[in-house]
C-alpha cells in the first residue's frame, strides 16, 4: 500500500473508534460524568506525555505552555472547549441520549462552516448555502416537534467546531496543542478525583474492571487523535471531510440499533435534511477542490 492508502485506513479506523466509542461510556455509565471525565482528562494526560517523550518532543510542550505567549491564550480557551465537549457526550451517552450527540457531530461541519463566514471571511458557492440553510431548517423543524432545542447536540457541535477553528490559529505541531491542552485541566480533574474518592467513595479502585475502563479512557482518547493526524497529512481535506462522516453515522447506529433509543417522526424528518445537507456541501466541496487542481 502506499501512503495515500495507509492514510485513508488511519482515518477510517479513527472514526470507528470514535463512531463506537458510545459503547465503551455505556459500560460506565455508573460513573459520575463530571467523574468520568477527570479520569479521561489524566489518564490521556499520562499517555500524550509518554508519546512526547518517545518522539522527543517534550521540549515542545514546556514552550507551548510557559514560554511561547502567542499560543497561550488560544491554548486555554481550546482546553476548557475540549472539557466541554468531552463532559457533554459522556453526559449524553449516559442519559441515553446517543441520538442527539450523533446530531451534534453531524451538524458540526456545517456549524465550522459558519464560524469560516463569520471569522475567517470565506465565501460560499450557492449549493453550499444552500446547504447550510437546509441544515438550519432541519434543526428548527426538530427544536419545534419535540419542544424544546437539541441542546446537547448544538453545545457539542459549537464547541467542537470553536475548537477546531482555534487550532488553526495555534502554531505548534497538534499533537503538543492537545497535551498542553489536557495539562491545563489536569489540577482541576485531580482536584475533582480527591473529591469523589473522599466525599461519595470514588470508582477508581472499587474493582478491576471499572478500574481498567477509566485506565482505558487515555488510549481510547489518544490513539484515534493519533491516527487522524497521520491520516490528514497524507490524504486531501475534500477528502477527510467526506470520511469524517463516518463516525456521526457509527454513533447514530449505536443510539438506534443497539441502545435502542426511541426515533420520533422530528428525528426521522430532520436528519435526512441534515444528510442530504452534508452531502450537497461534500459534492460541493469535492468540486471546487477538483476545479481548483485544473
């Protein structure tokens, strides 16, 4: 195989971690959320560290964190949207609502787009306001059936795509901006660790395999990073973005098929226009990418 290869199979094996990874937060849902992710936010912590120290990168993030001024803010303000995003899908996955949380990461594309427009200035050809427009209208029909806006899957789509449009402000390599990130919040999860260890008796300890999952929840976090970074470096974005599709569509056949949460007629009229929607602005995507190369 060669490297355009290996990176497609590294990206799609990032977003099958990522569209199966409701059934690993499922299995703790006995965990507190807020728990939950302060174990998340060290044990990832702990495994980026040792990657930096393997690659020799450890410098990197000392720089990142108390010498490069540029980055910092930036820095910050992407780890507490990355605490965010990761306490609102543990909290969706354990409320049982998968089906929403899919939602959030299929309107988050479309939601960056908006962030371009409004930050960045970008233009938009017709199809892809098009699409935008139809994914608005989807959400609304959605908002408006069940009575109420899917605010999990707006927070999770907002933060994630504030997050992403962060990182292109941030000079140093991806995988030191996410350690630094997560060294950020590492006092603040320590801190709630010793809470619920002292207060409510804590998870961690109590047997093996809660243990082991918590452990679990650093390489879990990691590795898909890992292997989608590799992967964009060697494939085109049109690209990486059609293929991002996948781990939406793992997470809705998680919440449909295995959890078995219920579909209302709202969901079953708007996420069609919200797939027809990605589709469109994906085709239009593809297009101009493929003009441009002419």
């Amino acid at each position: 195989m060669n490297q355009f290869s290996y990176g497609i199979l590294a990206i799609i094996t990032a977003c099958v971690i990522w569209g199966f990874v409701p059934l690993y937060y499922k299995l703790l849902a006995h965990v507190p959320p807020f728990e939950l992710l302060a174990h998340r936010t060290v044990w990832s912590f702990l495994f980026f560290f040792v990657i930096l120290i393997y690659n020799g990168k450890l410098s990197e993030l000392w720089t990142s964190v108390f010498v490069y001024k540029e980055d910092r803010g930036f820095i910050i303000i992407s780890a507490v949207l990355i605490a965010i995003n990761w306490f609102f899908f543990i909290f969706a996955i354990q409320t049982n609502n998968a089906t929403e949380a899919s939602l959030g990461y299929f309107i988050m594309p479309l939601v960056t787009v908006v962030w371009g427009l409004i930050i960045f200035k970008e233009k938009l050809s017709h199809v892809q306001l098009f699409a935008v427009v139809l994914a608005a209208i989807a959400i609304l029909i959605l908002t408006v059936g069940l009575t109420s806006a899917p605010w999990i899957a707006l927070t999770l789509a907002v933060s994630f795509s504030f997050y992403a449009v962060l990182k292109k402000r941030i000079k140093i390599s991806p995988m030191v901006s996410v350690t630094a990130e997560v060294l950020i919040l590492v006092p603040l999860a320590l801190l709630l660790i010793l809470y619920f260890h002292q207060g409510q008796g804590g998870s961690f300890g109590v047997d093996f395999l809660t243990s082991f999952l918590l452990a679990l929840s650093g390489p879990l976090t990691a590795a898909p990073l890992i292997l989608f970074s590799y992967g964009t470096l060697r494939v085109e974005l049109s690209t990486v973005g059609i293929l991002q599709y996948i781990n939406p569509s793992l997470q809705f056949f998680c919440a449909v098929v295995i959890f078995l949460e219920p579909l209302t007629i709202w969901h079953m009229l708007s996420f069609p226009m919200i797939w027809t929607a990605l589709a469109l602005y994906s085709w239009a995507g593809v297009r101009k990418s493929y003009t441009t190369r002419l």
